[in-house]
C-alpha cells in the first residue's frame, strides 16, 4: 500500500511531512522519484499526464488535489471502475470564503470606481447602496457556494443562489432550471460563478447569460475559464450591462500576456490564486477518506462520472 503524489510546482516536502503526520504506516512516493507502479493503492494528483493513473494496477482511489475534477476527466485512459474523490477540504474552503467576500465587497463598496476617481485625484463620496439592497447570486449552489454564502450572511446582502437540482438554503433563495437561471441572473447586481467545469457548463455564461444581469453588473468567475465565452464577456463589459468582472480562471493558464483580458480597465485579473489545496489542511481531509475506505466506509465527495463533477 502506498499513496502516490502528482502535481507539478509543489514543494514536495511539505506533502511528505504532512501525510507522515498523518498516516504514518502508508509509505508517500511523488512522480518526480522513482515508485513502484504496482505498490500504489491511492493516487492523490493534479493535471495527471494521460495514462498516469491506468499505469498503477493497483489503484483502489483517486483522490483529487483540487475541488474541480475536469482534469481528471481529460485524462482519455482515465480508470473509469475505481472511486474519484474530489476535494471537499476546509482549508480551501476558507480561501474561497475570504475571496469571494473580498471582491463582492469591493464591488459592494464600489472600490474600482474610488480608484479611477483617485488617479484623477477627485474628491467624490459615491451614492452608496446598503448590503441589503445588494443582491448576490451565486451559479452553482454546491460546497464551496454555500460556504461563502454562509460568509457574506453577517453583512445582509440579499443572496440568491442557482444549481442543477432543486435546494432549500436557510437564507438564500434557491432556484435551479432555465427558467430558474434567468429568474436570478435579472437580481444579481454580483454574479459569482463557482459551477464545475463539465460537458452542460462549458460556455454557459455567454451573451445571453451576461445580457440577462442587471445594469452595472458584476462578475466573479473563481469557478473555470472555459464557463465563460471571452469574447461575449469583453463585449458585455464593452456596451453593457457589465461593468466589472475579477477573473481568476482562465481557458489557457498561465494567462497568455498579450490576451485582452490583462490590460481591460474593467478586469481584475488573479492567477488561480481564489484558493488554496494547502498540506497543513488537505493532508489531513485525503487521510481522513483513505482510513474511510480501509474501514470499508464511504468516502466524502465521490463523483458522479456522468454528470461529470
Ligand atoms: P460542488 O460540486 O459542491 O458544487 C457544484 C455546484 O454546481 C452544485 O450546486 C451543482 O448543482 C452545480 N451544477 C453543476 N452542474 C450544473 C448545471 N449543469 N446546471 C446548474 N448547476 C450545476 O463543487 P464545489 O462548490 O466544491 O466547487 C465548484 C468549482 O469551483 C470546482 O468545480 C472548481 O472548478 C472551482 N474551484 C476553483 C478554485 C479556485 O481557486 N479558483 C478552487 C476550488 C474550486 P447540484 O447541487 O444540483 O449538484
Ligand atoms: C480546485 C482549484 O479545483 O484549485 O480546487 O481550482
């Protein structure tokens, strides 16, 4: 039995000290040294090469090293009959917390518009609208949505939330459906896109989604770049309604430096920084599902292969 680290650019260390802590008996090999394919029974991996996975005989678990398992997915000889995990991990879900919360109050408290109004060096107090009469909708109403929904609650934004199922959220009004996606888009002033990157989803906010907010709009995409149409999402910026959208995922990362998205007064540009897959924290939540599984238990955020997340 042994557990098999793939991702690129990690201080390896830290993972080894961390699962160590952890699991103590359960032997930690990463792709840049040399394994033993057949002694691997849990891979825990980021972006893994095709075939990485389907060359481990042994293989008893994938264990995601992010929340969004697309990366599996496009892996063409991904073993399809052994359980993927994706991360549901508290560490990462306090960085998307503190994320989420900071860019919808700097749009609540109309932040970008003080800097413009400061490199002009005017004085000006903006109207400002209180919490309650800014209204937050989120699309996709799953882990890391509810969460920061739970965060911006203490402030009042009115909050509003879409998902593919139906759901029932003490303070948030919940809507699902096509129907039930133009409903919320018209009241989000603040649109955080926080849906999984799937075969239904790719491209869904386009012209018509961005047409649908309401005037002076705007986006947080922290959920993946290929959600969005960029072209639709300059031009929505360009003649309205959008007025500000913080991108922290994008189609090709790292951002290409000449794409347009770098130099666009209305973008706020991070490098998929929202939040973190941290040792300290995710270490623990992988160890926790492998004893799980050893126990002959269920392990916590199994995908659904079909559905895609
Ligand atoms: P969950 O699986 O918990 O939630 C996904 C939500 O999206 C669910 O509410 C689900 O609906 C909804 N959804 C999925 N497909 C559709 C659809 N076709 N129509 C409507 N709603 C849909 O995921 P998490 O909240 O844990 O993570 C969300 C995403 O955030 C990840 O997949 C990843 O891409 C991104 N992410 C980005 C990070 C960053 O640093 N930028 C960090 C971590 C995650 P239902 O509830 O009905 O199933
Ligand atoms: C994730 C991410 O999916 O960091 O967890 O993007």
């Amino acid at each position: 039995m042994a557990l098999l680290l793939h991702c690129e650019g990690e201080e390896i260390g830290a993972w080894r000290a961390a699962f160590a802590a952890e699991l103590p008996d359960l032997p930690f090999a990463h792709t840049g040294e040399a394994y033993d394919p057949e002694a691997i029974t849990h891979a825990f991996v980021w972006q893994p090469p095709t075939g990485l996975l389907a060359s481990l005989p042994n293989l008893k678990a994938i264990h995601s090293f992010g929340a969004g398992v697309e990366h599996l997915m496009a892996d063409a000889e991904l073993p399809r009959d052994i359980p993927i995990l994706r991360l549901i991990d508290p560490g990462l879900t306090a960085g998307m917390v503190e994320f989420v919360a900071m860019e919808t109050l700097r749009y609540h408290r109309r932040m970008p518009e003080y800097r413009e109004l400061q490199a002009s060096r005017e004085w000006w107090m903006l109207p400002q609208a209180t919490a309650a009469e800014r209204r937050v909708g989120f699309l996709g109403m799953g882990v890391l949505s509810q969460a920061c929904a739970e965060g911006l609650k203490p402030f009042g934004f009115e909050l509003l939330g879409w998902s593919r199922s139906p759901k029932n959220i003490d303070g948030v009004t919940c809507s699902f459906g096509e129907d039930g996606l133009f409903e919320m888009l018209e009241q989000a002033d603040i649109l955080v896109c926080l849906l999984p990157l799937t075969p239904d989803t790719r491209d869904i906010v386009d012209a018509t989604v961005l047409s649908a907010l309401p005037e002076g709009a705007a986006l947080i995409n922290v959920g993946r770049g290929g959600l969005v149409v960029d072209d639709d999402l300059i031009a929505a910026l360009e003649t309205g309604p959008l007025a500000y959208a913080t991108l922290d995922v994008f189609r090709e990362e790292p951002l290409p430096v000449d794409h347009a998205y770098w130099g666009h007064p209305g973008i706020t540009v991070t490098p998929h920084a929202a939040a973190w897959t941290l040792p300290g924290s995710a270490a623990a939540t992988v160890a926790a599902n492998i004893r799980r599984y050893e126990a002959g238990g269920d392990m916590i955020g199994l995908v659904d292969l079909d559905r895609g997340y």
